[in-house]
C-alpha cells in the first residue's frame, strides 16, 4: 500500500488529535470554570509526519503518567512544520536536517532543542526503478528527480550529486511533496526520486527500487531534530512541558531500538502501512535524542554553506544561532 498523506495546504488548518482527551476532563474544566488560556496551558501541541512518532510513545509506555494532553497535528514533511512553528501553531517537533537550514534563511521564528541521531547514520536514498538504466549517480546527469524542496532529501541530493562530480544544475530537481513524488516515480513520470524512510524500504520491498547511494553514507545529512518555538520556549510552563516530552521521547526510542517488531506494528497501525515494511524499518531506524553537540552543529553547518553556494537559499545561515541548549540532558 503507498504511504499517503492528509493534505495540508497550510499549517493553520493541520488536523489535531488530542492524544489524551476526555470527555471527563472537559467536563470537569467546564465545571470549575477553567479559562480558555487555563485549558491551553494543559496542552503540548506536537507536530508529527508519519513518522511513528505517536506509535512509538503510546506502545513504550512513556506517556501513562504524563501531567499534560498532547495534540497533534500532522504535516506532509519537515519545511511546513517549521512554518507552524513560525506561526506558533506547533510547540514541538522532529524534522530533518535541512527544514532548519531552510527556515533560519527565511527568518522563522524557531529553535532547534535537541539532535536524534540515527545509529546507522543512514536517512535518505536515491531511488531508481527495478528496470532502470541508471546504474550511478553519475548516471543521473540530464535525469528528473523528484524531491520535495527544504528536506533532508534535497539535502543528500545535494551532497551526492557533488560527491559524484554534478550539481543541481545537471539535473532536472522537480521539486514534489512525498506522496506527490512517490506517485511520480511509481508513475515513471520521473527518473529518480530522493527520499527517506520509511518510503525507502517500502519502494525497494514492494516495488524493487535500487537504491543508487546505499555505500555512499558520507553523503546522507542522517542528523535529525527536534525544535521548537520561540513562543513556546518563551513561556515557563510551556518550555517545561518541551523539556519533559524530549526525555519521554528519548525513553521511547530507547525501548524501540529493544523492541522492534513492537514498534514497528504499532506504526504499521497508526499510518496503514504495511507492517514488514515498518519492522524492518524499525530494526533500522534506531534513534537516540540528546543534546545539540558542537558536531552536530558543525555538520549542519557544512550543509547550509553547500546549499548557500548552490544558489538553493537566499543568506547564510549560522546554524550556532538557531540552537537552544539546556532542554535535555
């Protein structure tokens, strides 16, 4: 089945669960008189891919004594959370290692709080069709590729395309939403398509897509992030909650990385994927969230200096100035 997406044309409509409401709750807020602003300091407003990020908290255990609700809001990729976060929709989020490159260009008002770093170091592929004639990444020059703009997947392609001697300007980006890509590919509509899991492993599982950058690991931005909103940190209450999410999603991924084949059904549940695509991405994908290190730091870095001399962001950007130490430990 192909992941699919709710679309969302703009953050401010983005669909919110709240993961933990009821009934007896409101009632009982209604009942003692509780203000509108009383309800909302009560809540984390969380934004999520599909990225088995509520699964993997909700099958750990971690959230069986949180004090607080958390509300999602799901989005189709990383460069719309961090508009929400601009626009102070969302308080917490993990996104990949360019939305944060692209958002500080654009002067949204964020903070990157805390690096999950994927233990295989491995994020994002270049995919090619079973039948394809492109055999390298060298091979691609003159190729459409799909990719969705600001993602860690413009982000490898970048630095792929330079490891094998080409550029964007050899190439033929078409610049499409995930779902949007994916059907492009499946479709033939484009040579290529530059993407991260679980879209991966479900293209070369069920479609048998080779990926063209499996032993070229030096070129994956594979670093991840949590950030947050400047409104959000900026209130006490609120950048407590963040602070005390971060350590349940650091526990959670630690029990993922014990249990996989747990975690990876219950992302199979919560996306409607299937559920071998998701345990092998989940025996994989093995996260561990801490604190932003000055390597990470200079990492990203080194990707916002690439896309700045590609012509891909209208400034440079000092990845140092977007980074909120203390919320986790």
């Amino acid at each position: 089945m192909p992941i699919t997406f709710r679309s969302l044309r703009r953050p401010g409509i983005a669909r919110r669960q709240a993961a933990m409401a009821s009934a007896a709750l409101l009632a009982a807020a209604a009942l003692t008189g509780c203000s509108g602003d009383e309800e909302k300091a009560d809540v984390l407003r969380v934004g999520v891919q599909k990225d088995g990020v509520r699964s993997v908290l909700e099958a750990s255990g971690v959230l069986d004594d949180l004090p607080y609700e958390i509300e999602y809001s799901e989005f189709t990729a990383g460069p719309p959370i961090i508009e929400a976060a601009n626009a102070d929709e969302i308080d917490v989020a993990w996104v990949g290692a360019a939305p944060p490159i692209f958002g500080a260009a654009a002067g949204a008002q964020f903070k990157i709080v805390a690096t999950v770093a994927e233990r295989d170091e491995k994020q994002d592929s270049i995919l090619v069709p079973a039948d394809s004639d492109i055999g390298s990444v060298a091979d691609l020059k003159g190729k459409s590729i799909a990719v969705a703009k600001g993602t860690s997947g413009h982000g490898h392609l970048l630095l792929a395309l330079e490891a094998n001697g080409l550029s964007l300007d050899d190439v033929e980006p078409q610049y499409l939403a995930p779902a949007d890509g994916q059907a492009a590919f499946q479709s033939g509509a484009v040579d290529a398509w530059a993407i991260w899991d679980p879209f991966v492993t479900q293209a070369v599982m069920e479609n048998g897509a080779v990926d063209l950058t499996e032993d070229q690991p030096e070129t994956d931005p594979y670093l991840q992030f949590e950030i947050a909103s400047v409104g959000a940190l900026e209130d006490d209450a609120t950048r407590e909650k963040i602070t005390d999410f971060l350590t349940r999603l650091r526990d959670a991924f630690a029990w993922a990385a014990e249990n996989p084949q747990e975690f990876g059904a219950g992302w199979a549940e919560e996306s409607g994927l299937s559920e071998d695509v998701l345990v092998a991405v989940a025996e994989k994908k093995k996260n561990d969230v801490r604190p932003v290190s000055e390597g990470d730091i200079a990492s990203i870095q080194l990707l916002a200096d690439k896309f700045t001399e590609a012509g891909e962001l209208p400034d440079a950007v000092d990845v140092a100035a977007i980074v909120e130490p203390g919320l986790i430990e």
